[in-house]
C-alpha cells in the first residue's frame, strides 16, 4: 500500500477523480478534488498519481507464431481485452490496475498495426458493466486517423469493438 504525503497528486482507484492530499491521518487521507471539494478516503482507495505501465505487470507474451509473410491489411486482427488473457495472475491486481494494463494493450495494439500496416483490429471486451468498453471509447476518442465502431452482432453480440486506421 502506498504511502502519501501532503503535497501528492493522487487519483481515486473506480472514478475518473484526480486530486491532492492535504492531510494525512487515521481516518484516512483528505484530498483536495478537482472541483475545489476537500474529501477523505482511506488509503486503499486511491493511488499515486502516475502512470500505470503494462510491463510492471508481467503480461502474457502474444502466443501466436510469428508468419513471414506480410499481414493481409483487410483481415482485422482479434485482441481479446479480458484480463485472464493478458496476465498470468490477475487475482492480486485492482480493478483500476486491470482496467490500466487492459488501455495499455490497446495503445500497444493500435501503435503496432500502424507500424505493420494493418488497418483493422477487432478488440473484444464482453459485455460485464460496461467500464471497459466506455473506457476504450475514450481513450479511442482521444486517437487521431482511426474510426471505431461495434464489430459484428452476429459474431460478437455487443462484445467487441472494431477498429478501423487510416
């Protein structure tokens, strides 16, 4: 578990929240919010303010063979998000965490199509609460030169997403 200090810049692990600590005690850790509202939480609630790298986490590597032909630019390729897929033991990661190495498989995904030349990528997300997938829309939002949309109904339901770089 972290230890804060006065001064920190924190983010609150299950909400978008970003903040300051301004105290520090046994009740727990007071922030400042980004709103300008004073808020305490205990210190398993929150996490430091940096970023989350998917090495830190061991993932599995990507078992396919390697083929030496070139990728077929109009096959898209299929990444399944789910975190039994990504690391070997996901039982001691927090739902902030899994939800970090999930979008960092996505950048990597993303920056490695455009590096190969493959213009489709199929992430598939399931249906669970819906975070993952608000949260991949996001961070798709944010990219420039691609267009996303819900892969298939009749292949994935609305378990995945499909992805489209130009």
């Amino acid at each position: 578990m972290a230890v804060f200090k006065v001064g920190d810049k924190i983010k609150i692990i299950d909400d978008d929240q970003t903040g300051t600590v301004i105290k520090v005690s046994k009740q727990g850790v007071s922030i400042l919010n980004e709103h300008g509202f004073e808020e305490t939480f205990s210190a398993s609630e929150l996490i430091l303010n940096q970023e989350l790298l998917i090495n830190d986490f061991n993932p599995k590597p990507e078992t396919k063979p390697i083929k030496s032909k070139p990728h077929q630019s109009d096959a898209p390729k299929e990444i399944d998000l789910h975190i039994g897929h990504l690391v070997d033991y996901p039982s001691g990661l927090s739902n902030y965490e899994m939800l970090q190495i999930q979008l960092n498989k996505v950048k990597y995904e993303i920056d490695s199509a455009r590096t190969d030349k493959r213009n489709r990528i199929i992430f598939i997300h399931g249906h669970g609460s819906g975070k993952l997938r608000e949260e991949l829309y996001k961070l798709l939002e944010a990219q420039s030169r691609l267009e996303y949309y819900d892969a298939s109904f009749q292949k994935y339901k609305l378990g995945a997403t499909e992805v489209r770089l130009f």
